[in-house]
C-alpha cells in the first residue's frame, strides 16, 4: 500500500510499531502527524494479520474539533487501501455520539469518551453496560494527539494505565509541543515499567524539508512582541486601530477570555470593520438542517460534500460581492452549537488549503484558545494575548501553515487584575502555571523580531514548561495509590465520580441556560444547549445581575436561578425545583442554572453574554438530537439454548470480533506465561455457557407458561430454551411477561455457579483456578457489570444435554459434560465472590490487575455477540 511519499519520520514510526514499541512523537505543526500515527494501522490493515497490529483503532483527541477534521482527513485516505474490505471510520463525541459502543475499525473521539471507557464508567453507556468498552480500548491501537492539551487529571491517569496496558497495547503519544523533559521521563518511567517506548522527535533536517514540500520555499513567521494589552476591559484601552493597519486579507486575534473576545470585537467594529452578518443571511432552520445531517454522518460514505456547503458559499458570495470589508467575525466557546460549528467550517473553507487557491473576502477572526488545534488554516498575521509557550505555539500554526507563506505573530501582554498582577486567566489555576506563563513572556520578549522555526520552538517550550512538566511528573509519582485507587473503584465499583477525580475536573464549571424558570414545579428542563461557565465568572457576574435588575423601569422579579431535585419517596415522582440563587454560597452546589432572558443577550454574531438588558424574547433552544446507532435489544426469536449459542458463534466469526481478540490474546498470554490457546477457551466457554444459568428449572418453567400465556406452547419434550418469542410493543406479550409463574429467576450469577466445576475441569485443573474465576466473573455479569449475589437454584434435569449440545458448537469440551461431575445445584445460596476474580489493590503491577484485563476482554465480544445474535439472523 502506497499512498504518497512518506517523510522518514512518518516510516520511522511505523517501523517502531511494527518492532513492538510504543512511540512519544513529536512534529512541527502540519507536518502531517496524523498520516505518521494511522500509517501503521492502515498498512497493517492491507496485511490482514491479526496477530501482527490490532485490527482496531481508536484515535483520541482533547477536543471535539479535532475528532471531527481527522475523520474527514481518514475518509479520503483509506481509499487508497487494497483490502477488499475497507475499514469502518466512525465518530465518537459528546457532540456525535455515533459509536457509543466503539464498534468502528477506526474511531475518531475525544479524550473524555476514550478514558472513561476505559475505566469502566463510559459517558457513553448506561449503567448496565458499563464493562463493554473496557476490551474494546485494550485491544486496539492508541493514538493520543494533542497530548499536551488533556486535562491535567487525565493526564496522569493515562500515564499510570499505559505503565501497565502499555504491555498489551500499543500507543502512540504525540503533539508538536513536549517539553524535552516531560519526553525524556515519560520514556523513562514507561521503561521502568516494562513497556518498550522511543521518543521520536523529528530533526531541524527534516522539519526544513517538509516545510518546502512541493519545491516553495519554506514558511517563515517573524514573531514581535508588544508592549500595550490588545484589550484592557478595565481602562476601555485597545488595539484595534493597531489591528486594522496590519491587516491584509487573513487576520487572526486570539484573546484569553470569551469575555475580552466580545470585547475586542466590538471595538473593531467601532473603529469600521463590518460583522459577517450570518443573522440575516442564514435562518435558524437552515442552521439546524445542516447540523443534523453533520451530526448523522458516520461510517464510509465516500462523501466529500459538506452539509454545510450551500450555506457557506452563499456567505462568501455576500462578502465578496458587498465590497472590501474588512469583515469581521467571533469564534469562541459559548455559541449555540449549529452556530460554532458553521463558523468552523466556514473559516476552513476560506482559510484552508483549498479555499487559498479561490478569491477571498477580506476577513479578521477574533477567537479564543477553541482555535488553538484542529483548525487547518492559514491566516497572513495573528495577534494573541500572552499565554503558555506551548498554547502561542498552537496558536502561531494557524499563521503561515503552508509552505511558501510569510506570517506574522503579535504577542501582547495581558491586562492587570485587582492586585496589579498580569491576568493569565485561565492559565494561572496555581502559582506553578503562573511561573510558566511568566517564562513564557520572557522567552518570546528575549527573540523579538525574530523568524522562529521547530528548534525555536523546542528551545522556547523547553525554557518556559520544563518546571511544570517536572512538577507533573513528581505528582505521577507521588498519587501513584490515590489514582490506582481511583481506577479500581471507577473499574469494580462503578463509580462515576472518578469522573472527575480522574479525566476532567468539572466541579469548577457551571452550566448556563437563558430560560424563564418557573417557581413551581416543573418536569425535567434539562435537553437544552447550555453555556458552560466557570464558578468565578459567575460569581463576578451575579452582583452585575443585581445591579442591572435595581436599574431596569420594570425589572424581572428574579435574576438567577439554581435547579434542585428533591427525590421521590416510594411511588412519588422526583420533583424539580428552581431556587433563587441570592449570594455567593448559593452557588456552591448549583451545577445547572437559570439566568432570566431580560438579563442575558444572544445572537450568531456574539453569542451569550451575561448581563446585558435584552427583550427577554431568546431562551436556549432544545439541543439537536442524534438518533441512536446501536438498535434496541428488546425483541426476541424463540431459540434452544445450543441454537442460541450457535448463533452467538456465527456473529463472533462473520464479524470483527474473533480478529479483534487475536493481538490482545497474543499480547496478554506474553504477559501471563499462558499459551494464547487457554485465553481462547476462556472467551469460547464463557460464550458458550453464559446462559447456563437459564437451564434452571425455574426459568424453564417460566418460559414454558409464558409461551402458553402468548398463544405459543411448547410440547414436554421440546429443548430448553435460551429466549422466549417477544415483540417488544406487544402488551400480550409484556403482560404474560408479568403474569407467567413461577415468577423468572435471575441467571447470570447462578449459571456462574452451576459451570464452576466444569470451568476449573478445563482451565485449571490441578492449579489455582484464577483462569476459571475469569470466565465465571464473565458469565456472572453479562447483564449487570455490578452482580455480587446469587440466589438457590436447581437444574434441569436436561440441563447437561444442553450445554453438551452447546459446547459442541467449539470442540470436543462436550463430552465431558455429567450432571455429577460438571454441573452443581444449590440448594443454599453460595457466595458468588468464591467464584470472582478478586479486586485489585493500589499496587501498580498486582497480578490481580491482569485478570480484571482479561475478564474485560471476554465479556465484551461475549455481550456484543450476545446482543448481536438477536439483531440479526446470520444464516449458517
């Protein structure tokens, strides 16, 4: 497979791949990172070797934007591929849920989606399916781009999972501004723990070369640093005037707040730029036809066209034709989502690389760190307020991307806070992250009027982040237990909190809606786009509320509002309540909230400002919704218990998922000292006798009475079943449902007792049965990830036959069955922890860890192909 000349380091990484090392990769901006991490893939992908690369992938991205341009990116290149079969791109975000079960060849996601499946608590999943995404992340190759983006939780909480799924998993860490240090220990601690990495950092050599791709000359942007702020909301001071004098026809201002940003923008406007006037050329449903079939696109579709397109060429056809501009237009965090994403792709298609080739309006962007990544475009100039080294860096790849382009950089200071001190906000959380917003500033002011290329920027990242990475690195070290203890209780427990204790912190944000809340009760408001706000923004913002209600002729009789939920006894429903938020304390435990539409603004122009008077006429609209994918599992064919098992094999063999267990079996019997040939007998036993449970003679009988209640008897002599026949909508069927006695016994767990005997006959006998406590721990919780009990039950007295018929399906283990030897009763109810695997501790390489990786990796293919089996009839 060839799809163009690869640069070195481009082949470098995958040979390192392929040689079975991990890879922390460092790459200018557009120097074609992308193609470097999904080259192995894709090549391995035309080898068609399981055994030999994973053949899933899952490419994680700090943010949704990203997620949304590497998809588009990947469409076009795998069709280059020789396979007959291409692989299935999909998408996975907050914003695109489309792949809630990650079940694409290649998944483009966030970071949020790709950590909290694999810790077991998916924002993607409900609660009773928690542990099916675990296998499917350990099983595939990593990418984390933009590493130097992930929030500071999710950060280490990736470094202490690679130090030990590093074994099994193949990864790749990449951005273009690591600091030397954070590269060279993370390496190191990685080493020491027995997984093979090497840092790749690509040389001044190659990074010329690439930047005078095509025979142009290379790209030079000349940085220059300011003395004045760009905008000091306190003095009114700015530079606009400064702005419009270096502008040419692409400007772009980065300023470090949304409030600044509104800000900025209208002084620009003040001094004679005119708005992109998106309120009158595009209507809200034309907005939101277009969002959706965005937010729909998934899979290989082969399109190029953009549900955008007709509207994106309407305005640039206005701009062009109403004369010179300049034109201005915002970009930042709190807009309506059909209005960002336009705006995103409107800036791409004007500022990218094909959009360069055509006429151009003449255009200044105002934006906030949202343009930092994942927008390929090239502006002439930017001017940017102070910031981290690494996030000027990013935001200096958007000036001059290509080659052949000559840019400028800006860099101004940020205004003076209450105490005279700069306002790094929302850099300086912490004195350290103020000490490198500091360095930073020094770093750019000592290379004023200077070209700065990828050494310049290496030495630049190093001067200003090597503190901070270290003191990173310290912590890594020093909440090694707290953070093992927090991944164990989010993968056993469930326990969602670790949420934020390990991805994200959110307890500082609050949600913002413009809603007229009202004072009774009311059903749940949530479905509305909201506006996520930091507590210290709104804390400012509640005495300007206050104030701004005293001033009004007619004012609103309240200002802010807090949503609480006070819980239902017995058969009382949940009530949901709008409090009056009064002070700062109010604020404290109020995560969703009110603000009246008289006392907050919106439009596609600026989008939500906090108190501003308005005609209270706008209130946040309900959010676009993306059907669901996956179909619902809630209509059953009438199968035998050997013809269900028989489907569940088909499914596993005519889909992805026998290829897919291939490299982490391979990779996690390595680790183990097992030959690969016992984890796959676990995944066959577990698939082939989790249902055992159902050969009770209770839930046989229920299945009996039930088909009677339907109108379906069956005769005396018929197989045990596995499912009864039941349309989900049907109220004959639901209400026999109810109705059949004996009333249905659970079966998970109990089925995990009755196989015990058989399962430690095949896998463990004569040793410690810690392989048979894994299919066990599958078996019991195939519907539930949390099942800790089991209750009395007694089999059927055809219940040998049956799961003799059923293990056929994988080999000659049938013949062993024998109602004494391999299936056991219990008259008493056993403890179902002497058959689980045991949890796992704060130590980092406890053996026990390795079982909870098994057991994660046969319990998905054995729930997916379970589901699957009903889905669809896959003919023998």
């Amino acid at each position: 497979m060839k799809f163009y000349e690869l640069y070195p380091y481009q082949v470098q990484v995958a040979r390192l791949l392929r040689s079975g090392k991990s890879v922390l990769l460092q790459a200018p901006t557009g120097a074609g990172k992308t193609l470097a991490a999904l080259w192995p893939f894709l090549e391995a992908w035309d080898r068609d070797d399981p055994e030999a690369f994973p053949r899933q992938a899952i490419y994680s991205a700090p943010m949704r934007v990203l997620a949304n341009q590497f998809q588009a990116e990947t469409q076009r290149l795998i069709q280059y591929l020789r396979t007959p079969v291409l692989p299935r791109i999909t998408i996975q975000t907050g914003e695109q849920p489309l792949d809630p079960e990650f079940q694409g060849d290649l998944i483009f996601a966030t970071l949020d989606q790709t950590l909290s499946s694999l810790l077991g608590v998916p924002y993607s999943l409900s609660v009773s399916r928690t542990n099916v995404n675990v296998g499917a992340v350990l099983g595939s190759y990593l990418v984390f781009d933009e590493f130097h983006l992930f929030p500071y939780e999710a950060t280490l909480t990736l470094l202490q999972l690679l130090r030990q799924i590093g074994q099994i998993t193949p990864f790749v860490l990449m951005t273009a501004t690591f600091s030397e240090t954070l590269l060279q220990r993370m390496q190191n601690i990685l080493n020491a723990s027995g997984i093979p990495v090497e840092t790749l950092i690509v040389s001044p050599e190659e990074a010329k070369t690439i930047a005078t791709r095509g025979g142009l000359p290379p790209k030079e942007r000349r940085f220059f640093v300011e003395a004045h702020p760009l905008m000091d909301p306190e003095t009114g001071e700015h530079r606009a005037e400064q702005v419009l004098t270096r502008h040419n026809r692409r400007s772009l201002v980065v300023l470090n707040t949304v409030e600044r940003a509104q800000a900025f923008y209208q002084s620009l406007l003040e001094a004679g730029a005119r708005p992109v006037p998106l309120t009158s050329l595009i209507s809200e449903e034309e907005y939101a036809q277009s969002l959706r079939g965005t937010l729909q696109t998934t899979g290989n579709s082969g399109q190029d066209a953009s549900p955008w397109a007709h509207l994106i060429e309407r305005v640039r056809t206005h701009l062009l034709a109403q004369g010179d501009g300049p034109w201005v237009m915002l970009l930042h965090s709190r807009f309506e989502r059909k209005h960002r994403r336009f705006k995103e792709e409107l800036l791409r298609a004007l500022w990218g690389p094909r959009g360069l080739t055509s006429d151009q309006p003449s255009l200044i962007v105002v934006a906030t760190q949202v343009v930092e990544v994942g927008l390929d475009i090239s502006a002439e100039v930017l001017h940017t307020e102070s910031a981290p080294a690494a996030a000027v860096l990013q935001r200096a790849g958007r000036c001059a991307r290509y080659p052949g382009e000559q840019g400028r950089v800006y860099i101004y200071p940020v205004p003076l806070d209450a105490r005279d001190h700069p306002n790094y906000a929302p850099y300086a959380q912490t004195s350290i992250e103020r000490e490198t917003c500091e360095r930073s500033w020094q770093a750019f002011q000592k290379r004023h009027g200077q070209i700065i290329g990828f050494p310049e920027e290496q030495a630049i990242v190093n001067e200003a982040h090597t503190k901070q990475d270290e003191a990173l690195l310290r912590d890594l070290d020093e909440k090694e237990g707290s953070i093992w203890g927090g991944i164990r209780d989010a993968l056993v427990l469930g326990g969602m909190w670790a949420r934020s204790e390990l991805i994200r912190n959110t307890l500082t944000s609050r949600t913002v809606i413009i809603y007229n809340a009202p004072s009774e009760d009311e059903k749940p408001p949530f479905g509305r786009e909201g506006f996520s706000l930091h507590i210290g923004t709104l804390r400012k913002a509640l005495k300007v509320l206050n104030d701004l209600q005293k001033s009004m002729k007619d004012p609103p009789e309240w200002t802010l509002r807090r949503l609480e939920v006070r819980s239902g006894e017995g058969e009382v429903e949940d009530a949901y309540l709008w409090l009056d938020v009064e002070t700062e304390k109010d604020l404290k435990g109020a995560f969703f909230l009110a603000v009246h539409p008289r006392l907050a603004a919106y439009d596609a122009e600026r989008g939500f400002r906090l108190g501003i008077e308005s005609d209270g006429q706008y209130e946040s609209p309900k959010a676009v919704q993306v059907p669901k994918e996956r179909p619902d599992y809630g209509s059953y064919q009438l199968e035998c218990y050997h013809e269900h098992i028989a489907q569940m094999r088909r499914v596993l063999r005519t889909g992805p998922w026998e290829e897919r267990f291939a490299w982490p079996a391979k990779r996690l019997a390595h680790v183990l000292g097992v030959p690969k040939e016992q984890l796959w007998q676990a995944l066959y036993l577990a698939i082939a006798l989790h249902d055992a449970g159902k050969l009770q003679k209770e839930w046989q009988a229920w299945a009996w009475d039930y088909q009677r209640r339907i109108g379906h008897p069956l005769s005396e002599d018929h197989c045990l079943v596995a499912h009864t026949y039941s349309e989900k909508e049907n109220p004959i069927h639901s209400t026999a449902a109810r109705q059949a006695r004996p009333k249905k016994p659970n079966h998970a767990a109990e089925g995990a007792a009755a196989v015990w005997p058989f399962l430690v006959r095949v896998l463990d006998e004569g040793g410690e049965p810690w392989m048979a406590r894994i299919v066990a721990t599958a078996i019991a919780r195939h519907h539930s990830p949390y099942t800790s009990q089991v209750k009395p039950f007694r089999m059927h007295s055809r219940a040998p036959q049956a799961v003799a018929w059923a293990l056929q399906q994988w080999g000659t283990w049938g013949q062993q069955v024998s109602s004494q030897v391999i299936l056991q009763d219990e008259a008493v109810a056993p403890r179902l922890e002497d058959y689980l695997i045991d949890n796992p501790d704060e130590r980092l390489m406890d053996e026990v860890w390795w079982d909870w990786w098994l057991y994660f990796l046969v319990v998905r293919p054995l729930r997916i192909s379970d589901g699957m089996s009903q889905e669809r009839r896959i003919p023998t």
